[in-house]
C-alpha cells in the first residue's frame, strides 16, 4: 500500500468516528497544568531508573529498575502520574472519560490526553525529573510477591531503552544497563511464578501495519524475551494493586473467568492432535511456554487457546467485596495500573492505592484469616463517585479499540494482497472449520491471517491459494489445496 492510498488509512478515522483534536478548553487546561500534588513527593531521583518501550514511543508510562535484596528482589516501577495534572471533573478529566483510552492508527494516534500532557509534562522523558507513582514490589528468593508500597515521588529517568535494541543485546550476550541487569534473572522467577499458578499467556506475534519508505507495509512483531520479561514488571504491579484494593474494599479490577472443563479439555485434545507433548499435570500456560515460538504448532495451538481467555471485563466495588476478583490470565486478582497516559482505568487505581496505603508496606503473602485492611475513607470521594462508571467506559473503549485495530490489519492485509489474487502462498492452520466459518490460517510472508476454504490439516505447513482480496470490503480470502 503506497503512500497514495493513505485516504484509506485516514478513512478509519471517519468510519469508527474518532475526534481528530481536543475542544480547546482541554487543551488549555493541559498548557497550565501543574503537579496538584508537588509538596507530597518523596526524592527517589536516586534509583536509576529506565524506560523500555517500542522505538519512536513518546507517551512514556513506565520506567523500571531491579534490584536485589537481602531476601530476593524489589522491582521499582515509576508510573506516569497523570492524577498530578488532572483533577476530577476539570475538562481534561471530562474528555478523557468521554475517549477512554488511547486509539492506535497506522498513520498515528488518537491520544486519551492531549500530548503536552502525554508526550510531554507527564511522560517519563529520560533527563527530566518527572512526578510519578513509585511502586515498590518485593519478592523472595523464588519470585513470589511478598510486600509492595506505594508512594508519589519524583523521580529521575536514566535512559531511554527500546525492545529491539534490548533483544539484540541479549542475544549477543552483551551486558543489560545496570538498571535492569537482574530483568532476565527476576523476569524468568515471575513467569515460572505464573506458570506454577497456572496462568495463561498467549505468544502469538503481532501483525502492524507500517509506513516504510512510503510504502504501507505488514510486518510481523515477534514476541521476545524482553517483552516478556519486562511485561512481569507491569503484571505484578497489577496484582498488587488488585491486593492493596481489596484490601482497601474499594477499586476496579481487570477480570477474566477461569476456563471450564470441557474448554480445559478440547485444548489439550488440540494440542494432542498436533503432535505436542501433554502431560497429565501440565497447564494451559506450560504447554504454550513448551512450543517452538513461531512453528506451525505453537501458532495452531496459541490461536486455540483464545478459547481460554474469554469473557474480560471491568468489576467496579466500594464497601462489599467484588462479585468477581479474578484474572485467569495471571492466574490472581489482577488490576490495570500501569498505563495511566494510555487507559482512563489506570490513573483511579493509582489514586486509590496511594491514598488507601498511606504509603505503608503492604504485605502480599498472609493467611486467609489474617489479611490486611486498608483505610477506605482516605480514598478521595471524587473517585469513589466515578467508579461505577468507569468499568462500562473501559469496556465499550477497550471494544472501539480492538475494532480500529482489528479494521486497520484487515486493510493493510487486502491492500497488500490485491494483486496477487490467484498466487500461491506458504500458510499454517490457526482455528479448523466449524461449519459456521471456513478455517483460519496464518501466512507467513506477507504475515496475514485469514479465512480459507477446504480441509487444512494441521501442525504442518501447506500451499493456499488466493482468491479474494477487496480493499473496499477489508477482506481476503484462500483456498486448499492450492491450485
């Protein structure tokens, strides 16, 4: 797709509505704004913190750094503090309820908040001190969470670290900057954590859509270990933010129901038919982690395994435990609290664990009958007020997002394929027919996943054809065996 076809891109804008600026009350509100909470701060400026995003990243939510402890580990997280620069029902307050999260286009964003605030006061530009919202999560020797704290601070960021720089270091056996030299260490504690719980994390790779030298063009996104690893950090944040507020008996959590048997069972009956070894006492998420990332197997078997993971959703309390407190992805209570720049959510969570810890070590491990409680009442009312509504905000958002993206793939996806309508493809199976859809599968070069008539087999990689390819309908379409 050249960059004369760039109206298509742009047309996605207009088909799912996205506004194209902020009213100017907003951005003026965003030009003034001041850190609210300035003379509440404690100096961590001392902890050599990093950011590690995507290249070319400018809204900067996070910035990490590991270190070792008497007992085991303590990963510092400093979280944008977007609550310093937005007040409950001021105008960038109003708008970013009416957005909900940021939308990614091929051609750009649509940003939660305007980017002097994003991209600039409250990103965590690297030689700026920045305000932000300094966790502190401890674990043992094994990687299990022990005690977190949370306070506002100011904090200092060293570098600006980016994830395939990163990799290629890693697989060159280069030294990591010091400030996460124990990432890898403490990274693979956390994911066996989560596996031993039985979480289930997926490692399909990402398609995009990118303009290269003035060509839209697909590209596959592999995951890596250092998106992994560096993806623990923010996960277990989450869970103890999910703790600090069940503690506290107000919050939102991030939730996703447990598989059922017979949802358990058919996975293990793919897997088994794809010539992957299952073990008796193997989960979901050590079958996955056993696959050859990137072979015809592990791609069948992650796109089955979507199966498990259904049903996410907002739980909004205050004042009675929640209907719902679990996250079967992660295997625990689990909330969103580390991408305030990006998701509405983020910024409550982080004012409410602030405000209900006091700043106190919050214990992670303890009997049933002897968990802790936090103060509710020091959670300001404003935030209170706006929780039930938060969780149909982030549902109905997080749904336009998916479909910006999911559009945007299906075009770039027909567009680079439609002239080559009749051409034959190297391709593996992803989801087998069920008599209401033809079956999916996954093309290596250019990577798009599609619908395709005809009994693909499976494990195995095999000769499509392809018949449909209309930009206009974002649709393509192939057939096995190919002719």
């Amino acid at each position: 797709m050249n960059s004369g076809e760039m109206h298509n891109v742009q047309s996605l804008r207009e088909l799912f509505e996205l506004p194209a600026d902020f009213p100017p009350a907003v951005t003026d509100a965003a030009a003034n704004a001041t850190d609210r909470f300035a003379r509440d701060r404690v100096d961590a400026r001392d902890v050599e913190f990093v950011t590690i995003d995507p290249p070319g990243s400018l809204d900067l939510d996070q910035a990490v750094c590991i270190q070792r402890t008497e007992t085991g580990y303590r990963c510092n997280y400093a979280i944008a503090d977007v609550g310093a620069f937005v007040a409950p029902g001021s105008p960038i307050d109003l708008e970013a309820k009416r957005r909900g999260q940021t939308i990614y286009l091929p051609d750009g964003n649509v940003p939660l908040h305007p980017r002097i605030l994003s991209e600039n006061k409250a990103s965590l530009v690297a030689g700026e001190d920045r305000p932000a919202i300094w966790w502190q999560v401890e674990t043992d020797a094994s990687g299990s969470l022990t005690q977190v704290r949370v306070r506002r601070a100011i904090v200092h960021v060293r570098e600006r670290l980016d994830y395939p720089t990163l990799q290629q270091q890693l697989d060159a056996g280069q030294p990591l900057h010091p400030a996460i030299a124990l990432l890898p260490e403490w990274g693979h504690l956390r994911e066996q954590q989560a596996h031993d719980a039985g979480a289930i994390e997926l490692q399909l790779p990402e398609q995009d859509l990118e303009l290269i030298d003035g060509e839209w063009q697909l590209r596959l996104e592999p995951r890596t270990q250092i998106d992994g690893w560096n993806a623990q950090c923010s996960i277990a944040t989450g869970i103890a933010a999910a703790h600090i507020m069940l503690a506290a008996n107000v919050g939102l959590l991030r939730t996703l129901p447990a598989p059922d048997a017979d949802t358990i069972a058919t996975f293990r009956k793919v897997a088994r038919a794809l010539s992957v070894t299952v073990t008796d006492d193997a989960t979901p998420g050590t079958i996955l982690d056993s696959l050859e990332p990137g072979s015809p197997e592990s791609l069948a078997l992650n796109a089955a395994a979507t199966k498990l993971l259904r049903g996410a959703g907002y739980e909004a309390f205050d004042g009675a435990p929640p209907a719902t407190a679990w996250h079967a992805g992660v295997a625990a209570s689990y909330a969103h609290a580390t991408a305030p720049l990006r998701r509405l959510a983020d910024r409550h969570v982080n004012e409410i664990c602030v405000a209900a810890s006091a700043g106190a070590w919050v214990p992670l491990q303890h009997e049933p009958d002897n968990a802790p409680t936090l103060d509710a009442t020091a959670v300001p009312a404003s935030i209170r007020a706006e929780l039930p509504e938060l969780a149909g905000i982030m549902q109905a958002s997080g749904k336009r997002a998916s479909d910006v993206d999911n559009t945007a793939i299906n075009l770039g996806e027909a567009v680079a394929l439609q002239h080559r309508v009749g051409e034959t493809f190297t391709a593996a199976l992803l989801r087998p027919a069920d008599g209401n859809h033809d079956a999916e599968i996954y093309v290596m070069t250019p990577p798009v996943i599609a619908q395709c008539a005809g009994d693909v087999p499976a494990g195995e990689l095999v000769k499509v054809t392809l018949t449909v390819a209309e930009p206009a309908k974002q649709r393509v379409r192939f057939r096995y065996p190919a002719s």
